[in-house]
C-alpha cells in the first residue's frame, strides 16, 4: 500500500535509550554510574604460565641490541692465535648472574689463577679457528656444542681484540636462557600483583615440564595473586632447573586436565561437529595406550590428586601461556581423542585446539551456559624463545592460532620482557570491554568501515577506532558464490569481514602543549558569544569556583592545574617525581603530584605507554554519529524554507572534512577526523565541554577516583535552515551524567569556535529565564521536568516553520512526569512543552526517546511516538501550524498501554525506553502507522536483578488513529531454541494476524513453554527494512549466590527478525532463510533448521559477544552485513543475512519520512 521513504540519517546507532523496571520505587530515579554490563563482582582471569624446563634452557642467548648469537662471529673476525689450546682440552664454562663469562680449562675449580686468559701475542691462550671444541658447563655433566674455535675466540674476545678491518670487537653479553626466562617471569608476577593494600585482579598458577616423567609438573596452583602468593610464585620460578626434553603437548593436555579439576560428566568434542563425541575427563587426557596419566601435581616422589578447582564460575576465563625454548621431543603420551583432533603430523596444536572448543566444566553453572553461550574453555598463547628456527617453523604460532591466542618470538631477554607483557595486554583485552559500533556507509564498498568505542573498566580509559570492512566478492550482488567470485580459494562468499583498525583516535588527541593545541570549547552563559575555549580566563565565576580556580594567572593555583589537566597536561599527576605540589587538591601540604595518572593499566608493561597521558575516557553509552554530505531530502522544501538552496549546500559538504562525534565520560563530546587516512586520520578536530558538568570534573582528577558519567548522551545530526542558510547541527545530551541538553553548529568542523556553540539547558540554566522556572501544565519548565536526559533528541522542521530539537525529558525529574519539549534549533527556547500529566511521586515516570514521522511527505512533522516509565506509548499531533495546539493526541489517552497482565494492568506495567519505530501499514490495513517497541529497563543498579523478573514483550501496533489494547493483538511466541554451527537459534510462531478483527501483534520474551521470564528486555532501537524487522534483546547475567559471576557481567542478547506486520516467522523456504547459518556466505536452503521433521526459518540469532545493541546494517548485493559489538571477548560480530527485497507491501506515493 505504502512506500517507505525513510532517508538515512547520519548514523547508524549502536544502543539506544535504556530500558525501564516494573514498580517505580519511591526512592528518587537515578542511573547506575557504573557500567552494568561490568557486573557487581569481577570474573578474575585464570593463567597458567608454564616455563621450559628442558636442557637446552641452559645455552646462552644474545643480550637485547647484539646482532650476534654467541656463537656466530662477525664475518670478517679471522683471529687464531699462534699457540691454540689443543682440541682434545677440556673447557668449563659459566655464566654468572651478571652475563660474565668465566672459562677454565679443568672442571676442578673456576678460580681466578684457572682461568684461560685471552688477549694478543704469541703466548695468548685460544684456540685454533678451524678446531671444534666440546664446551661444558662449570659444575655439571651438561655438554654444548661442538664450536669451532673462531666461533669460541670471538664469545671470549675482550673489547681490545682486533683482527682484521674489525676493531674495538665486544662480545655480546650473555646469560643462560632459563636466568632470562626467570628474570621475565619474576618481573611479569611483579607486575600483575596488586599494590599494598589493593585486591587482586588476576588467578596465576605456574607449571614445567616433568623432567622425570612424561608431561608436565604443577609448581603453584591457580589462585588470588596476592602479594604473599607472588612472593610463593617468585621463589618456584628460580627453583626452575633445566634438565630433559620438551613435551610441549603433553604437558599442555595435562594443564587441560588440571583445568578441568571437578568436572564428573563427560567432555564434549568436536563440539561443533554433526555427531560430537562424549568422553570422560580421564579418557581425554590419558597416556597414548588409554591408561591414566599420573596428576600434574607430583613432587619428586609423590602425588596429589586433591586440587582445589581453578574454574570457579561459568564466566571465568582461562588461559595458557608456554614458553619454550626448542620444539617438541619426547612428545608423544598423550590420548588418541587429542592426537587426532587434527590432522598433521605434530600434536601440540591438537591438545590447544580441543582445550579451546571443548567446556573443560560442563556441568559448572549449566542452565546459565545454555543461556549465555558461554564455556570454560582454555586459549593458549606460545613464546618462542631464542632459538631463530621457532620463529620459521609453525609448530608454536599453528598451536596458538588453534588455540585462540596468538604466538610471540623473543630473541633476547629483551624481546621475551615485551612477549609476556604483550600476552597479558591481549589477555587482558578479552576480559574488560565493552562496545559500540557505528557504520560510516549503508553499502559495503571500498571505503566502508565502522567506528568502534571501547571502554576498559580497569583504568576508566576509552578507545575509539576505525576499522575497515572487507570487499565483496559478490561482484554481480546475486548472494551466489558465482565462478571466479571466490578469489581467496575458501570456498565462502566473502564480505564485509571487519579488518584490522587503521587507527585509534586515543592515539591522535593533540599533545597538551602542542601547536596547534586542542580546539576545546565550552559554554559560559555570560560571555558573548556563550561559545568559549575552554581556558582560565573565559570562564565564568561559577565554573572557576567549580573547578577550584582563585587566580588564573597563578603559576600555584591548582584549580588551574586542574583545568589544565583536563586540557592534558600531565605534569601534576602523581607519576611525576619532581613535583612539590599539594597531597589533595585542598591541602597545602609538600607532596608528590596531586592527580590521578592517566596511564592503561591493562596495556604492554602496566607503566607508561605512548600516549601518556591517556587522553580519552571510557566510552559507553554514547552512540557515535558520523557526519560527511548526507542528503536528508530536504531539495522539496519551498524556497523559502531554503528547499531551492539545499541541493548546493549537500553537494558542497561532498568536500568537507568527514567527521565522527561521540561522548566519552572525560567530560567531552568528542569530533574526531573520520578519514581512513591522511596526517589528520583518526585526529581530535574539536571538543566541547558542558557547562553542565563542570562539578564532576573535579572528580576526574583524583586518585581515589571512582566511575561517574560525565558526556554519556548519544549525538544526533541534522541539516537546518536557519539565519537564511543551511547548517549542519548537533544535538546531545550528558545522558547518565547529568540533566542537560546542548547544541553545536558543525558545518565546518575544520573552524569550530566560540560562534558555533548555539546553546546549552538543564534542570539549572535555559537561555530563557521563564523555560526554567515556569511550572504550569502548559509549560512545563525544565527546573523540576528534566531529569537524566538518557533520551536522545531528533532535529527537525515543525508545522510553524520553525527549525527544532525534539527532546524528551528523562527520567528522575522533581516532578517525575512524561514531557516533550519542543526547543527551538537556533535559540534553545521552548517553542512548546506537552505534558502528557502521567506520572507522581510514588508513579515516577519520564518520557524516553522519541521519533518523528512526517506522514505527507513533505519532510514536516506531523507526528512524534514515544514512550514512558509507566508503559505508555505516547501519540503527539503537531501537525497544527500553531504550536498552542500541539498536544497528545487520542483525547490525551495513550495509544497504547503495556502490561504484562491486563487484567491487572495497573500493577503490571512494563517500562518503554528504547525508541520506537514506525512503517508503512501492511496489505491488510488501509490507513494509519504501525508502531514498533519493546520494553524494559536498564540503567539503574536495580535493573541487574533478574530474580523473579516482570516478563517484558515485544510490541507491533496498529495505529489507525484510535487507541489499542493488549486484548486487541494477536499472539506470537518463541517456540523452539536449537543449536546449529556452535551457535544458538530461535524459532517463532507464524500465526495469522487478521487486521479485520486485530490490531497488531505481540511477543513475549518467554523461553520456549516458559511461564516466568529469565529478564530478558529490549534495550535497542529495532530497524525496518523491507518488510522484516530487525531487534535486539538483552538479558543480564543473573546472580548465582557467592559465586564470581555476579550479576550483570556480560550478559546475552539475541538478535530477532521477523515478519513486521504480523511478528510471525519468516517463510519456511529458501528464500525465507534470514542468516547464514552453515558459513558459506550464501542465504539459502542449506541455512533452513530441521525442527519438528521440516525445515523451518529461524527467528532468532543467539549474539557470541555478549550483550548487544542495535546493530550496523549494511548492504551487500542481494545480502546484507549485520554487524553487532557486545561485551565480551572479541567485542564484534559479523553476520551474513539475505535482503529481503520486494518482501514490503504495495507502495502509495506519499507515504511518511522518519526524520532526524
């Protein structure tokens, strides 16, 4: 009936607005100001680190910086002495802790009147060049060698020794490689144990190889490294003596058995495969003949089978890290089941393979598992030491791939030091971040890319990256792997596979100092313009009493250190030695420096790193916006409204500079340059500081400091005519970290200044007086009607001709009521305040995100849907063009209420938080909107209480201009949940919605034949295209008594597609498939479920990330490229999915524009 002509605004987003509880509580609303997803307690990393204890860790390596192993000599040294020492001499060697070495000519005693001296002459004693020479070590039977005697001449040559066009010869010093792999590893424990007093936030255990049996020896069990265990820890390492051979794989699957300690039931694998095989731990791990390996914890006579278990929680991480020095010997006692895991002739990528697919604790937390895709498997990371043939042949880095980690190769003690941090640092990584994505294309071409914030909760430290998406080798776009489309050889129609960052903007922030210097604006309401850059002698009294500034010219005041600190000055951290400032920012008392470091604690060595300081904050919430020349259709307006001028000014901005906008909790909205290269790639372009937040900037200095938001809102973007031209603005919000809302002009970000600051409100400044503190049901002013403004806001042009920022008014407001504002883009006055007069002191309530629907297209509002606390969906008419008689619409009824139970539908309310969405009616209907929501809540620390939760559901109404009922909707549910590929699929009904007696659909969020909800919500914005919608759910991970994985850490999601008009199931035939399922690339039959003895279409795709938001669409052909980030290892998914074209109903010529 309808065609969408829904324009693409700037931004694809990543989470929306948050969702909503059940009760409101009588205690005032306010946000969680710590993530939820990190969880109340922390899932502490298991890691196993296991130290070669072969033989061969006595030979000597090179010192960081030689170009020579010690026994290759410079091709133009040619020393040989007159008077060689004879070949058959017995040689005594050592090297002391120091890297001296010391040669003796009899194994009796190396005192200094034994020692062989070297130097010129005749009467030197060294050796013949072109003897060989057998070398002992001093004080054992360990034998090296053979060398030649122009290899030893030159390990031995002092700095005098001369011999041809080579002078001034040093030879490179050297130490045995087990003292420099215990000098690494001791440094290593140091580094990841906590300071004095502080908890610990690692489990380390060490290993070696069982030098008098097969496999490995446990030395120190996996526990809480506390400063007394890594003291423990210290001392096993350089008790570490070499002796024996190599059993890499061995001793790995006995690490694999260690880690599987209280698991009774069987083990899974293959556990991808059609058939997977079970098989009891002892089976897994025994001797090659089936008969049990003895305990990897075995002294030198005795065993101990009573290991305290290393996995304590379903959500725990483990890993392995092997250092060795030489490839596998003696390797070959390990169970059929892991030999022939793979196929090749070694097996230590066999054992890291099955240990990273197999659940090593099946039965551990099973239920929470099944919901959460999670397993205790074990990734294994390999450091090749010394030996320069580790780092060509594949053994060690095959074992890391397969294992899920990754291999270093360290030539010297240096390069070891920087291989073990490394490995902790991508440790590290996997544990500790969440994400947000955004697309800068809707097509997948060869600028395509998305930009990711990372947040690490170790340090509150940010990352915000561009990473670019792999070509399509669908070159005709029918979603078939076509001949010669498959130009790598894999078999896969690839695309849109994400790359490698090409920068990360933390990176590229100017330099405090630097010329030129950050562009940091703010806003000072009493300053002309109000835009003003953020230094001493622009601001107003307030915001100097806020940051603690008495004289801006005072080379002492620490109020302008502080400012300066947040500009990016370093030099009053507390990491600087030289300073004499004050203990606390209040104090006068001699100290050290006063603020916190602004280091990632969690990167390479833990101390300083490139940036230092760390510039950007974490990054949660916000939702990126990415601006370059998009069209938002506004060439239809009249000319008078700039419509004959708006063809030039989108065709001018094709050469302006691309940019990204997001909000970190440093206090800034952030622009950053979103060229994939160039000198200013992935540069700090612009920043602006809210007024607003100014009292939580102190906070940010301290070394105590503990996680609030500051700049949380998501941006919006849009093109306004305003002052007779066409400007690009900016619309955000301080989200979580405060009551306020703000508006730049970004039309030319390359000259952002004081002039493009346009205005900022909040609960305590509007730049019209009466906005604020007027209270009346026509007006309701923002002092006591805006709360948390979590909402995000849309730029629009309105009925009156006016320009406007449509914003809802948050949660937690003194009066606790559902507000629209309508704010006027160029001034920030209200043009009009409805006030849908829901809402109390024990009802509390806010209005959440909303959307505008033009529905004649002439890219006007008509229309705004939103939401409430209180369950409601909110109808607005504006199509008036007297703003006075904008209002609810419905009588001021809402549209619809959501209730869990409608017979009791007052006590049952369900919150809406996130956006809704709004399409075109189906064929069945003939007027009207169909409104698309789901509910729940997620963002105060309450919300992470899954225990006995409120069943939350998804929402398709028909909005026919009258009100709807739950009782007026047909059922959908989610029938079936299977495993397919390792991955979890849903199944939904397909029942018939008939719009002659229905209005709409609904889907509880219920587990198949589940009467109780498991907290599953929705927390994302859903998306419309072609017919099918698109959305994402959201379930914490429920608390389990005492045990590690406390509620909220991680959580799941599932990303849902379905029929729009009736929420059923897609068709049950190929071209109803809606992912790829088995892996080729291609949407077709093959991606069916056999369920119920027929091929069925899932519904539901189980997110591998973790929790996630809404996902970045783009297109790809016939296929489409989902992409979700999530807050779990690997933080990004790609999914391959069919376009569903030709699937929406008939088209009408002027159907409605959702607008920006």
């Amino acid at each position: 009936m309808y065609t969408n002509k829904i324009r693409r605004a700037a931004s694809t987003y990543f989470v929306g607005v948050i969702l909503s509880a059940v009760l409101m509580p009588a205690a005032a609303i306010t946000p969680s100001q710590i993530p939820l997803n990190v969880g109340v307690t922390a899932a502490k990393p298991n890691i196993m680190l296991m130290i070669d204890s072969s033989g061969s860790m006595k030979d000597d390596v090179t010192s960081p910086g030689t170009s020579q192993v010690p026994s290759d000599a410079p091709s133009n040294f040619s020393y040989s002495c007159k008077n060689p020492a004879s070949a058959g001499t017995p040689a005594y060697m050592i090297v002391n802790s120091t890297g001296t070495p010391r040669f003796c000519k009899d194994s009796a005693t190396c005192a200094t009147s034994n020692q062989i001296s070297f130097g010129k002459g005749s009467s030197s004693k060294c050796f013949d060049k072109n003897s060989s020479y057998t070398v002992k070590y001093f004080g054992t039977s360990y034998t090296i060698g053979p060398y030649t005697g122009l290899q030893l001449n030159w390990y031995f040559s002092k700095n005098s020794f001369s011999a041809g066009s080579l002078t001034a010869v040093a030879t490179p010093v050297t130490n045995q490689r087990i003292a420099i792999a215990k000098q690494a590893a001791t440094d290593l424990v140091d580094t990841l144990s906590p300071d004095p007093g502080a908890r610990p936030n690692v489990r380390l255990g060490l290993a070696r190889y069982d030098n008098d049996e097969d496999g490995g020896m446990l030395l120190s069990e996996v526990k809480d490294l506390d400063l007394t265990y890594a003291t423990t820890i210290k001392n096993q390492i350089n008790a570490i003596s070499p002796n024996g051979f190599t059993p890499l794989a061995e001793t790995l699957s006995d690490i694999g058995k260690y880690f599987a300690t209280g698991e009774t039931g069987n083990l899974k694998l293959h556990p991808t495969a059609t058939t997977p095989k079970l098989q009891s731990v002892d089976k897994v791990f025994s001797k090659a003949d089936g008969t049990t390996t003895r305990s990897i914890n075995c002294g030198t006579s005795t065993c101990n089978d009573a290991l305290a278990k290393p996995i304590l929680g379903y959500c725990q991480k483990s890993f392995a890290v092997l250092v060795s020095d030489g490839l596998p010997t003696r390797d070959d006692e390990i169970s059929p089941d892991l030999k022939n895991y793979l196929d090749g002739p070694d097996y230590l990528d066999d054992v890291a393979k099955a240990l990273y697919e197999m659940d090593l604790r099946p039965s551990l937390d099973a239920t929470i598992k099944a919901e959460t895709v999670s397993k205790n498997n074990l990734v294994t990371y390999t450091i090749g030491l010394a030996d320069p043939t580790l780092n060509t042949k594949s053994v060690l880095s095959n074992a890391a791939a397969a294992g899920g980690g990754k291999f270093f190769f360290a030539e010297d003690s240096k390069a070891l030091a920087t291989a073990l941090e490394d490995t902790i640092a991508d440790i590290t990584s996997k544990i500790s971040s969440s994400a947000s994505v955004v697309a800068n294309s809707a097509k997948l071409d060869a600028n395509a890319a998305i930009f990711q914030g990372i947040f690490d909760s170790a340090d509150w430290t940010g990352t915000f990256s561009m990473f670019p998406l792999g070509l399509s080798e669908d070159t005709n776009g029918d979603g078939i792997l076509d001949s010669g489309e498959d130009t790598n050889g894999n078999g896969v129609l690839d695309g849109g596979e994400i790359g490698d960052a090409v920068w990360d903007a933390a990176e590229r922030i100017p330099a405090f100092g630097s010329t030129p210097g950050r562009n940091i604006l703010t806003y000072n309401s009493t300053a002309t313009p109000k835009g003003v850059a953020f230094e001493c002698a622009n601001l107003s009294a307030t915001q100097k009493t806020s940051l603690g500034i008495s004289d801006c010219n005072s080379t002492t005041d620490q109020g302008v250190w502080l400012l300066n600190y947040i500009r990016g000055d370093w030099s009053h951290e507390e990491k600087n030695p030289t300073r004499t400032d004050a203990d606390t920012i209040r104090s006068s008392t001699p100290g050290v420096g006063i603020f916190r470091n602004r280091t990632r604690l969690n990167k390479k060595t833990q101390v300083k790193i490139a940036p230092d300081p760390w510039l950007l904050g974490d990054i949660v919430n916000s939702n990126p916006a990415y601006v370059s020349a998009e069209d938002y259709g506004y060439d239809i307006l009249p000319s008078t409204d700039g419509g004959d001028l708006y063809t030039t000014f989108v065709t001018g901005n094709e050469s302006r500079r691309k940019m990204i906008y997001v909000g970190a909790n440093d206090g800034m909205l952030h622009g950053f340059d979103a060229s994939a290269t160039g000198a200013d790639a992935g540069k700090e372009i612009l920043a602006y500081i809210p007024n607003a937040v100014y009292d939580g900037l102190i906070a940010l200095s301290s070394p105590n400091y503990t996680h609030q938001y500051l700049v949380d809102g998501s941006p919006r973007v849009a093109d306004a005519f305003i002052s007779g031209a066409w400007h690009t603005v900016l619309v955000s919000t301080t989200g979580a970290g405060g009551k306020a809302v703000f508006a730049l002009d970004i039309t030319n970000p390359s000259s952002f200044g004081g002039s493009n600051v346009l205005w900022e409100i909040s609960d305590t400044y509007s730049p019209n007086a009466a906005d604020l503190t007027t209270d009346t049901t026509t007006l309701r002013g923002f002092a006591k009607n805006l709360g948390y403004t979590l909402p995000q806001a849309s730029i629009v042009k309105m009925n009156d001709g006016s320009w406007a920022a449509i914003v809802a008014n948050g949660y937690g407001s003194t009066n606790n009521l559902a507000v629209l504002y309508i704010i006027n883009i160029q001034t920030g006055n209200i043009i009009a305040a409805i006030d849908t007069k829901a809402g109390s002191a024990t009802a509390q309530n806010g209005l959440s995100t909303p959307i505008a629907v033009d529905t004649d297209g002439d890219r006007i509002v008509d229309t705004i849907y939103a939401g409430d606390l209180l369950g409601n969906m909110w109808k607005f008419d504006v199509k008036a063009n007297n703003p006075s008689l904008w209002q609810v619409a419905n009588g001021g009824s809402p549209l619809f209420v959501a209730c869990s139970n409608p017979s009791a539908c007052d006590t049952t309310r369900q919150p809406i938080t996130g956006k809704p969405q709004v399409s075109e009616v189906g064929t069945n209907q003939v007027t009207g909107n169909m409104v698309y929501f789901g509910t729940g809540k997620y963002f105060e620390t309450i919300d992470n209480n899954v225990a006995n939760a409120q069943t939350q559901t998804f929402y398709g109404i028909w909005d026919n201009d009258s009100t709807v009922a739950r009782g007026d909707l047909q059922v959908q549910t989610i029938t079936d949940e299977v495993t397919a590929n390792g991955i979890n699929f849903r199944v939904t009904s397909k029942n018939t919605v008939d719009y002659l007696s229905k209005k709409g659909w609904y889907m509880d969020l219920l587990k198949p034949s589940a009467t109780t909800s498991d907290g599953e919500r929705v927390v994302s914005f859903p998306l419309f295209r072609n017919g099918n919608l698109i959305f994402i759910t959201l379930t914490p991970i429920p608390p389990i008594g005492t045990e590690i994985c406390g509620a909220g850490s991680e959580g799941t999601s599932w990303l849902m597609e379905m029929d729009a008009f009736t929420g059923s199931r897609l068709e049950d035939t190929a071209g109803g498939a809606p992912w790829d399922i088995n892996g080729d690339g291609v949407i077709d039959a093959k991606d069916l479920l056999f369920i119920g003895g027929k091929y069925t279409a899932p519904s539901g795709r189980q997110s591998t990330v973790g929790s996630a938001g809404t996902p970045a669409i783009v297109t790809d052909g016939g296929r489409i490229i989902i992409i979700t980030s999530g807050s779990k290892e690997g933080n990004k998914e790609h999914i391959k999915g069919k376009d569903h074209t030709g699937s929406s109903p008939g088209s009408r010529q002027s159907w409605r524009q959702l607008l920006p």
